[in-house]
C-alpha cells in the first residue's frame, strides 16, 4: 500500500470531516475514535497500520454491545466476531450468492428476536400490510404426543411377570407345561448403545447380548448355567421402527437340563430363529484352574489396535464396545482375556 499513501494524503486534505454523531469505534486503535476521524492523517494510517480488529470488538463489548450488523458485502467479519465474542450475536446485512432483499429481510428478523427495536412500520409502509389481532388464548407452550418407550414393558396388567432385564418386558409359564416364554422389544430408540455395533454398516446386535439373555433366563428358571449356546443367524436392527424378540426355555430333560431358542420378527413378518441352547440343571465342572494368571504357557497378543484393525475390515465397535483391555493365546484353540466396561458406562448414574 505505501505506493499509493502519498498521493491518498493529498486527496484526504481536500476532504472535509466532522466528527462522528454515533460512537464509534475504531479498528487503528481499538478505542472509540471520537475527533479522531476528522484527521486526514489517521485515514492514511487506516490504509497502512495494524488491523485492530479484536480489540476493537472488545471494546465495544465493554461498552454494551451484544448484537453487531454487519454492513458489507459477505459474512466475513461476522464470522471473526464470533471467534472474538462467542457469546456476541453476529448478523450479516448480505450474503454472496443469496438473493439480497432475502438476506436483508433475514438479518432484520435475527437482530430483532435478539433485543433489537425494528421499524417494521416503515417497512410495511405502502404494501397494504395491516395489523391484526392474535388469538384471545394464551400459547400454552405443551405438547401432547407420546414419549418414545425408553423401558420394558410390564405385562403384570396382562397377567404376566416382569421379566427384571432391560431387554425383556414380561415372561410367562405355559399352561400345560414348564415351559417359559420371555418377550422383549428392541430398537435404536430404546437401546441406543446398539448402534456402536456394526457390521459393514448395518447394525448387528452382538452375539453377548444373546449369551447375557441366555444367562439371566437360566438364573430366572433355577438352572445353573449355560451349557451350550450356538448363534444361527445375525439379528440386525433396523434404522427406524423395532424388532419383537422371544426366548423360549423348554421343560426339563433326563438330566434336568432345559432347551432355549431365541427367535424375532418385525412387524408381522414371520419368526427367525437366531439362537439355540442349552441350560445346565448344575455347574459345569472346570477342569482348569485360573488361579494363575495369566496362565502358564500363554503368549501375549498385542491388541493395542484391535479395534482400528476390525473398523479397516467392516467391524466397527463404539466406545462401549471397546472393553479388550489384554490377551493371550494357549495353543491353538484358547484364548484369554481381560475385558473391563468404559468407567462412565458403569454405575446407574
């Protein structure tokens, strides 16, 4: 700019200048400019000194201001208002590439519902805009529409039992028979933390969720355990609406073991059978003691990015997913692990 600085000087003395009716404040300095305008010489250091565009924000900030409108061509400087004042209401008059009288329109509004007075008289003045009474009622504010279910069911109404786990709603004993019946309903609505579980996209409900029902079913019907418990097919959720979900606990065996399957459908469509098991009538006997760990002869497994690895190949585990803290490997078909739950999903809190 100094090319031009001289030659902007001898223009400038020709101007005539008179202080400023309105504060304002000035981006050379960052303090009010007062007389200061009526100098040629400060509009030659305005072209050529420090733009003092921060400090001068904060300074109007002390003086009162909250709501700034911005006269200019695009939102630049809104945008660095709001870096400045985050707390600030930062309004551009125009836009690039928006129709103006749009944009105009728009700024008045945002400026007014913040506190600004608004000449809407003069605005509406020769369209043959008229004022019109609002309704005698008062604006209530409330709404009546259902809460999405965020909890199971109690079927006690219908004469059947709380089922005492987050996914089943109710349980019921069949007539002629020990058999029983447990019925849940799942969703990305009422379980969200599901949603941490994808395969290639698509939102899979784990396999220890299956195992975590199977167990606490065999704790609700006296047997000790899970014997066996084989997945036959993924259960995924949909992105809107829910699943029904069944679990069936058959009568006692020879051994007074019991059968389990789990089964869902969604809407009317017909039953798929995800699970079958078996629940043990006593515990089964461990042949192997883990009194040390971890256990002789056990290779250590790096799994410090396990879970980058498995997002890389379609399976993708959220944080509350995310529990393999170490393991190890024992020959060819064991594995050991230490899993723990992220410190904030624990608790009721």
């Amino acid at each position: 700019m100094d090319p031009m600085l001289a030659e902007y000087r001898a223009v400038l003395s020709s101007v005539v200048f008179r202080e400023p009716v309105l504060p304002v404040v000035s981006t050379v300095t960052g303090a009010l400019a007062g007389t200061g305008w009526c100098d040629p010489e400060y509009w030659v250091r305005q072209v050529r000194e420090t733009v003092r565009f921060g400090a001068a924000v904060e300074r109007t900030r002390e003086l009162g201001v909250s709501r700034f409108l911005e006269l200019g061509p695009d939102g630049v400087l809104s945008a660095m208002g709001q870096d400045c004042a985050p707390e600030g209401v930062f309004v551009p008059v125009l836009r690039r590439d928006r129709p103006e009288p749009e944009t105009v329109v728009g700024a008045l509004a945002r400026v007014f519902v913040h506190g600004t007075e608004v000449d809407w008289a003069g605005y509406y003045a020769g369209c043959g805009a008229r004022r019109v009474p609002l309704p005698t009622y008062a604006f209530q504010r409330e709404h009546f529409w259902l809460n999405s279910v965020t909890d199971g069911v109690d079927g006690a109404g219908f004469g059947l039992r709380r089922a005492e786990h987050p996914m089943l709603g109710a349980t019921a004993s069949l007539a002629d028979s020990n058999a029983e019946v447990y019925g849940g309903r799942l969703s990305l609505d009422t379980h969200p933390w599901l949603a941490e579980h994808t395969v290639l996209g698509t939102t899979l409900v784990p396999g220890a969720v299956f195992a975590d029902l199977a167990t606490h079913i065999a704790d609700q019907v006296g047997c000790a355990g899970v014997e066996e418990l084989t997945l036959e097919a993924g259960l995924v959720l949909p992105g809107h609406g829910a699943v029904q979900l069944q679990l069936v606990v058959g009568d006692q065996d020879e051994r007074g073991s019991r059968p389990l399957t789990i089964h869902s459908r969604t809407g009317d469509d017909d039953w798929v059978r995800h699970a079958t098991g078996v629940l043990a009538a006593s515990t089964p006997v461990v042949t192997e003691s883990l009194s040390e760990w971890p256990p002789t002869g056990a290779t250590r497994v790096d799994v410090t990015d396990l879970y980058d690895r498995l997002d890389e190949a379609g399976l993708s585990y959220g944080p509350v997913f995310q529990g393999l803290r170490r393991a190890w490997r024992l020959g060819e078909d064991e594995v050991f692990a230490e899993v723990a739950l992220p410190r904030w999903s624990c608790g009721t809190g």
